[in-house]
C-alpha cells in the first residue's frame, strides 16, 4: 500500500491544474474569512479571595437553592473556596443573572439576555438553557487552594461586555454568599433561642432541686448520702448554668453576624478592560490557512494514490486466491 515518491511527484506534476485551482478557491476563502468573518477575542481577568469573616461563618447549606446539594456545615475555608466556581457553573445562578444589564461600548448598555439572545425574541425554556450554555462557555472560574485566591475569566468578542460580565459576577456572588452568611447566622439564632428556652427550663428545674434538698436536709453534715447526693444537685446546677452562659455568649455572636453586610469577597485585582486580544492574531490565522490552503491539494492527491494502490493490491490478492481454488 505504499507510494513511491517519484510516481507522486510525477501525480503531483500532471494535477497541477487540480493543485492551482483548488489552493486558489481555499486561498481565497481564507481571505474572505479573516477579514470580512473573523473575530478577534477578548479576556477580562479579576482575582478575589473570600475574606476572613466569610471563610469562618459561610455555610455550603444555602446552596441548595442553586441546585447543589450540600451538607449544612461550617467546613474549612478551602472548601469553601470551591463554592465560587459552583456557584458560577450552576444553572439557576446564570439564569438569575440573565436580566441584568451589561455594558457593550462606553456609553451602551443592554441586557445579558438581549446580548446573547441576537436571533429573536423567542422566550422559551430552550431558549434559556441555550442561553446559559453559551454563558458557560465564556467564564472560567480557577481556584488556587494554597492561597485562597479564585479567579474569574470572561471571554468574548466584545471588550467591554467580557469586563462588564466579569464585574456582574463578583457583584451578584458578593451578593448570594452575603445573605447565605445571614442566612446561617439567623437559623443559628432561631436555634440558640431554643436550646436557651430548653436549657432555661432545666436550669430552674436544678435550682429548684437543689433549694428544696437543702430545705428539707438542714443537717446533711451528719450523713455522708446527703451530702454526695448535695454535691450531685451542685454539679448539675453548675453544668447548666455553664451551657446557659455559653449559649447566651453565642447568641450575642449571632446576633450581630445576623445584621452584618459586610462582603464575603475581598476584590484583589478588579476585572480590567482588556486592550489585546486573547486569540490568535489576523496574520497568524491567514499564514495558518495559506499554509493548509496549499497543502490541502497535495493532501487529497496524496490519499488518491494511496486508496488506488490499496483497491490495486486488494483486488490482485482476491484474483490470486480465486485462481487458486
């Protein structure tokens, strides 16, 4: 099944016709693509970092509203490094953001639903989960574990609108992680509350044990019972009041953690309008075609000659076993 190099040559020679034509046509279209069709595009990059307050009170058990099915836990700061790019990659997350406007020039602005949307009004559930999908594609999230810092790449044909986006996502997780924060903070209370009414409960209940003991058994230094069973209401009346001072100390914790706005997103480097494209530049992309453009007719001559010898060798190999029987 091999070819011999002189007869390719030769092949080569005698379509030169074929080879002109052909390199011609995809020369052309190479042309007419890269100047008329092709597009340059463009990455806006930030680096953020959950901050300290974020790591020790952010709970993964709001993301259930998202659609990601976690553990209601405090867990490490690292693993809440992951909930950025969940947050980003889920479904419901882009969608809310799909009615937000976003800036396309200096002085324009339009919807991200609008942007995306440029074949027509359609409204439909498909649409939307096109719409999302596209999106998907245009972000990059990248967590870094050592350091604690995400970061979050926008890419698109449109400078602007890939700064734009970028700042729209740093705003609306500031936003989502912000309540999640409040969120956990004020179930945290509402459970507190009720672990002091339980505790407050069997608080009164040792106290009353305890006065009643004493009111009944004024001479307990005569019995070695009374007085275990007085040092046994004591170290209950104590464990209790300890867990009611614990409780009413993390009240107070929860209580402001439950009021506090502050960010869950300390912004190191804020989203940057890129001047420079990330893709390859126009010359680059034309020398890349000229150079296919010319090898393309070779490539198919190549192949001919190739599929000949083959259905050549193939066809004498049957002829010869036909004979043989």
């Amino acid at each position: 099944m091999n070819v011999d190099s002189k007869k390719l040559i030769k092949e080569i020679v005698i379509q030169w016709k074929f080879i002109f034509q052909l390199s011609f046509f995809l020369l052309v279209s190479s042309l007419v693509y890269v100047f008329f069709f092709y597009q340059h595009e463009y990455t806006s990059s930030s680096k953020v970092y959950l901050s300290d307050k974020s790591s020790n009170q952010l709970s993964l058990g709001g993301l259930s509203q998202f659609g990601l099915q976690m553990p209601f836990s405090q867990g490490s700061a690292t693993g809440k490094l992951s909930i950025v790019s969940e947050l980003v990659g889920s479904f419901s997350f882009l969608e809310k953001i799909l009615n937000d406007d976003v800036r396309i020039s200096e002085n324009e602005f339009t919807s991200l639903y609008n942007y995306l949307n440029q074949d027509g009004p359609d409204s439909s559930h498909q649409l939307t989960v096109d719409l999302v999908n596209k999106l998907t594609t245009k972000i990059s999230v990248t967590e870094n574990y050592q350091s604690f810092i995400v970061k979050i790449k926008v890419t698109d044909e449109n400078k602007y609108f890939a700064q734009s986006l970028n700042e729209l996502i740093i705003l609306k997780l500031n936003a989502i992680l912000s309540e999640m924060n409040k969120q956990v903070a004020y179930e945290k209370l509402t459970f507190i509350n009720q672990r002091i009414s339980e505790v407050n409960k069997d608080l009164n209940e040792a106290e009353d044990a305890l006065k009643d003991f004493k009111y009944k058994n004024k001479q307990i230094n005569s019995s070695v019972t009374l007085q275990l069973e007085s040092e046994r209401l004591i170290r209950n009346l104590a464990f209790q009041t300890s867990i009611m001072s614990t409780l009413l100390g993390q009240r107070e914790v929860a209580k402001i953690q439950n009021i506090d706005d502050a960010k869950s997103f300390n912004v190191l480097d804020s989203p940057n309008l890129p001047f420079y494209a990330s893709s390859l530049r126009k010359l680059y992309v034309l020398i890349l075609y000229s150079m296919i453009s010319l090898m393309m007719p070779i490539f198919i001559i190549t192949l001919r000659l190739f599929s000949k010898n083959f259905f050549i060798r193939l066809s004498n190999t049957l002829n010869s076993d036909i004979s043989q029987n």
